[in-house]
C-alpha cells in the first residue's frame, strides 16, 4: 500500500497571504489528522477529520481551518498568515478503529 | 496546557548500552499511550504502545512501562544502536475516537 502523501514538500509564503496544503491518507484510512509541529513544542494538535466531519479539533485559532473530501483526501487551509505560523504540518491517518497513526513526511512551511 | 510531558529534551548513549525515555502525563482519563520515532525530514513512525491495563508492553528491544498511579510510562531500548538516533515522542488519548495528544519529544543519540 502507498503511504500517507503530502503535498507540496515546501512552500515559502509572506505574512498576510493564505495557503492550502493537501494530504492523501493511506487507501482505506477514513481518518485524517493533522499536526504543526515547531521546535520545541512537539506536535500539536489541530484537527482531525473521520468521513468528512471534523471530529476533533485542537486549541488553533479559527485562520486554520480543514476540510476531508469523500475520497478521504484531506486538505487544512491558514489564512492571514503570520511568521509564527512557520512549522512542519504533518498529516497522519488511520483505520476506523484502530490507534496507530501513518504519518506523512509532512509539509514545510516558511513565512516571511 | 501540556497534558504529556518529555521534561529531557535530550539524551546521549553509549552504544550497547540502555536507553531510558521518559514521559509524564496529566490526564487521568487517559487510555492508550504511544511511542513514535521520528527521524529528520521523515513523519513519525510508531513504535510501541501499550494500553492502560497492563504495566508493561514489549516488542524486541523496545519495552514501555506503565506507572497508573504516578502518570509516568518509559520507553526502553535494549541495547542502544546508532540507528536508533532520533526523536521519540510519547502520545496518548482518551477514548479511540479521541484525539491523541503528543509531548514535545527527546532527542536521543547512540554514540557508537
């Protein structure tokens, strides 16, 4: 089986503008969550989507938001962003049921 | 608010020796806890987990420790191995449709 996909790899934006970034779970996998992590902090929680409803949701300001499509493909937007907002986003999935996440090799994002 | 707790941001090891990570939780609702790995710009990859009615999970060299009453699970490693350099983040979650909270990590390095 193909493993969790993310795109894109890297992306440069500057504070004020939004972006979009896209994760494929693994075939099967109807749950999707999503992670910032940032030096320090770990990975923090932002939301979780099961069947294209948001399931779970993490302390992050309402500029991150997320959608899941019925092919289970997900994607989370920020808007406004800010230079705080340079992170790893990693997006992991995983069967109905089960505990153990998949992880993708996440998306890298630089704000100036 | 950080429900899991890695208070060693780092730790360095002999090789052949035994590693010791360590995790602190807040959370007495907490169920199932995990151990992922992560290696740079790679996802994190899980481990181990073990859930909270047993004390003790062990797969090969890896072995998790549960502590109910103090809030405290480790992760050993033994032996050491320089490919076992990374960062080992502790996670766990309350119910299965929860969602799982991770702490910040301890970078581990096996000197050879």
């Amino acid at each position: 089986k193909a493993g969790v996909t993310q795109t894109p790899r890297y992306l440069i934006k500057t504070r004020g503008q939004q972006v979009t970034l896209s994760c494929s779970p693994i075939s099967g996998h109807r749950s999707v969550s999503w992670y910032q992590q940032t030096p320090g902090q770990g990975l923090q929680f932002l939301f979780e989507y099961f069947s294209e409803t948001q399931r779970n949701k993490g302390n992050f300001p309402g500029r991150f938001s997320g959608r899941q499509f019925s092919n289970s493909r997900s994607e989370m937007n920020v808007s406004t962003l800010e230079l705080g907002d340079s992170a790893l986003y990693l997006c992991a999935s995983r069967a109905g049921g089960t505990d153990t996440q998949y992880f993708g090799p996440g998306t890298r994002l630089t704000v100036l | 608010d950080q429900q899991v707790k890695q208070n060693s941001p780092s730790l360095s090891v002999q090789e052949g020796r035994i590693s010791i990570l360590n995790c602190d939780y807040t959370n007495s609702m907490f169920d199932y806890f995990l151990w992922y790995k992560k290696y740079p710009a790679e996802g994190p990859t899980f481990l181990i987990s073990i859930s909270s009615i047993k004390d003790k999970n062990e797969d090969g060299r890896f072995t998790v420790f549960l502590n109910k009453s103090a809030k405290h699970l480790s992760l050993h490693i033994v032996p050491s191995q320089p490919g076992d350099s990374a960062v080992y983040f502790c996670a766990a979650r309350k119910t299965s449709y929860d969602k799982v909270i991770f702490g910040p990590g301890t970078s581990l390095s096996v000197i050879p």
